[in-house]
C-alpha cells in the first residue's frame, strides 16, 4: 500500500515516523493508517505529511504539538497589539464599536456634521444631522462611506447590509444599519454563518468534511481553502434563514436537503486589529461572533458552487484537516474557519481532554466578545 505514496514519504522519513510512534506500539497501526488517507482525494491540495500519531486509552488525539498547532489557528484571528488606542463609538448611550484615533479623526473629517468628537478624550458618536431614526441614521452613515469607497479608501464593496447593535439580542431592532465592507471601519459587531459540511464514509467508520477553494476573484482571502458554506448573517433574516440561503448559493444545496441535515452547534468569537488600510494607526477593528452549524450530508452529494464565490470542492478527511493546521502549511484553510473547525473537533469526542493546553483551547475560541 505505501509504495504508491512514495512522492511523499522516503523510506528515511518512514522510519522515523514508525520510531516516533514506538512508545505507542498498539496504536502503530493507526500510524500507518493515517499515512494512507494523506493522499488527497477530488484533487484537494496536496497534504504536507505530519502525522499525529499519539492516542490515549479511548483512541482519542493526544498530541502536544496539535494543541500548539490548533492554539496558533486560533491566535491568528485573536491579534491585538498590547499598546493600541482604541477610542469608542457611542450611539444614544450605547457603545457599538471601536476605531482607531486616526479612523475617527478621518470620518471626522470626511463629514463633519455626521461624525464628531468634542476632544481627545471624547468618543465618537454620530451628529445631529444623522437624525435618531434607523433610516436616517444608516443613509447618513451609507454617504459617508460611500464617499471613503468612491476614494478608494474602502475596498471589496459587497452591497450587503449588516445591523448595528451593542449585543445579538437587539439586531431586529438595530440602531443603523451599514455596508459590509465597511463594518470593520467602525468596529461594530460582526456576525456571521459557518457550516461544517459532513460526509461518513463509504464504511461509515469516519466522519470526512467538505472543503471549498474560494474563486480567486474573492476581494478577501482569494483562493484559500474554506468551509463548504460560511457568510456574514444580514439584516432582515433569521440565522436559519440565512444558512438555508447561503447552503443554496455556495454549495447548491436544497433547502430540504438542508433542513433534514442541520444541527445548531454553538458559537465561537475572536477579536483583531488589522486590515489592509496603508496609513499607520488606520488598521481597523475585527469583532466577530460566527454562529457554528454541523449539516450531515448524504454520501452521494456533490455540491455545486451556484454563485460564482467557489471554484471548486472536495473533501478531507480529519485527519487531513489536522495537517493543515500546522504552521508551516503552505495551502492552509481561511484563518477563521480554524475556530469552527477545532471547536467542532474538541465537542464532538475527537481530542482527548486530557490533551496539554485543552482548557485553554477551549477559552481561546471565544476570545471574542460573545454578546
């Protein structure tokens, strides 16, 4: 069987590995095994061999260099610099984001009369002229960054709106609502869909997970590796709502097929400064909370991609996904699909609790504000 994986392993690296493995000597065959599904299938992108072989008394992962693997995925969407100024958005009382001294001082700019700051220690808050009602408020908000689009200043301009609110509880009834793109610019809340797209196996012994290759027009992240089916939740629909809809548009998914499979499976949140914004001090605000989805799906199923955001599909297997993870993979998944994923791993029996670092993976995932 292990001829045929030649291109990827010597025979040196073989021993190695079957070395490595040998204070686990009942398990040295799930080694071997997990070596056999390193070869990709539907064309996936090659696998960089990295076997995680040790397994506790219930076969479960136990692995200190995939707990520090999976830590790294998750701190990549969590990066907050320790002396960062952040000043706060203020609405009627209520604080909805966080912007940089030089974002507002920007927005300040660009429209006087909608954004204002009385001083340096003053938040920013929206001026009379963007009057008190949700109407208002989001068109006088939308000419402002419309403006910042027109300039270039904002880029990847989706024409999808998202509400703004202090916590979820209160997005039916948003203070305003605002252009995606430019969400991160104000540091408001983010919420958002992903769907963990599940396949067994044709002997039904193991769970295998579909994968999409984003199209490389995408505005954010093109080409990489992503969930099946993930988007941002919009004003205007129910979270099952939105995931019937995106499952349709990415992946061709019928709602039935979508209702029968779904599962509700809890959330997870990060927090990050960055963005592509070229002057210093004009990063923006990520705060995100992506409500996690599991959708079992039939063995014969092959998603289509409908909307024109995915090139193609295939599926990997767990232990395949766990490969992706480490830090010198050169193909890896989008950075915050990882989260879902490993939140999926840890709740669904596949890492042992006993693993070094356990509790603190589980706190990471929601390092977020989860309001």
């Amino acid at each position: 069987m292990l001829v045929q994986y030649s291109s990827f392993i010597t025979m040196g690296m073989m021993t190695l590995l079957l070395k490595s493995a040998s204070s686990f000597a009942p398990h040295r065959h799930h080694l071997i095994r997990q070596v056999a599904r390193a070869v990709p299938s539907q064309n996936p992108p090659r696998v960089n061999l990295r076997v995680y072989s040790s397994l506790d008394n219930n076969n479960l992962w136990y692995d200190p260099s995939l707990m520090d693997h999976m830590l790294f995925r998750i701190n990549e969407c969590n990066s907050m610099p320790n002396d960062i100024n952040l000043v706060d958005f203020v609405v009627d009382g209520e604080k909805l984001g966080k912007v940089t001294p030089k974002v507002a001082e920007r927005l300040c700019n660009t429209s006087p009369t909608i954004f204002q700051k009385a001083d340096s220690n003053s938040p920013l808050t929206l001026g009379k002229s963007a009057g008190n009602t949700i109407e208002s408020r989001t068109k006088a908000v939308a000419s402002v960054m419309e403006e910042l689009r027109d300039s270039g200043y904002i880029t990847g301009w989706r024409d999808e709106m998202y509400p703004v609110a202090n916590n979820f509880d209160k997005v039916t009834s948003p203070v305003f609502l605002i252009e995606r793109a430019a969400a991160s610019l104000l540091g408001v809340m983010e919420y958002g869909v992903h769907i963990n797209g599940l396949i067994m196996s044709e002997d039904d012994k193991e769970v295998k997970m579909w994968m999409a290759r984003r199209s490389k027009t995408k505005s954010k992240f093109p080409s990489m590796l992503d969930h099946i089916v993930a988007g941002g939740q919009p004003a205007g629909l129910s979270l099952l709502d939105n995931v019937i809809k995106e499952c349709e548009e990415e992946a061709g998914i019928a709602e039935e097929l979508t209702r029968r499979g779904i599962k509700p499976a809890g959330v997870i949140s990060y927090e990050n400064y960055g963005g592509r914004l070229k002057d210093e001090g004009e990063g923006v605000m990520n705060r995100v909370v992506l409500f996690c989805f599991d959708l079992m799906l039939p063995k014969d199923f092959v998603p289509s991609a409908n909307d024109g955001e995915v090139e193609s599909f295939f599926t990997w297997s767990l232990e395949e996904v766990a490969q992706s993870m480490h830090p010198e993979y050169d193909d890896p998944i989008k950075p915050n699909c990882y989260p879902v994923i490993i939140d999926f791993m840890l709740r669904e029996g596949h890492i042992s609790p006993d693993s070094p670092k356990y509790l603190e993976i589980v706190r990471r995932l929601r390092s977020g504000p989860c309001c």
